[in-house]
C-alpha cells in the first residue's frame, strides 16, 4: 500500500501533463484545418 504513496502523484502528474500538451495544441491551431490536410496529401505539388 506504501507504493499508492508513489503511485497517485505521478499519475496526476502524467495526466495533468497531457491535459496541457492538448490544451496547447488547441490553443495553437493544431486542429483547425482538417480537410485541407487530407485533400493536400491527395494533390501533386505544382511548381
């Protein structure tokens, strides 16, 4: 039971920290165009 001690706060830890990656990631736009993405990989590059 001594190793819950350890356990819980890094788990809260771990998961605050990936609570704040996605966060980020919205903040910054990371989801915003997301047909354009698929459609791009579909069409050849002009140059």
């Amino acid at each position: 039971m001594s190793i819950l001690i350890y356990l819980m706060p890094a788990a809260l830890f771990l998961s605050l920290l990936g609570l704040a990656g996605f966060l980020w990631s919205l903040k910054s736009g990371q989801y915003d165009d997301m047909e354009g993405a698929a459609e791009r990989i579909l069409l050849e590059d002009e140059d």
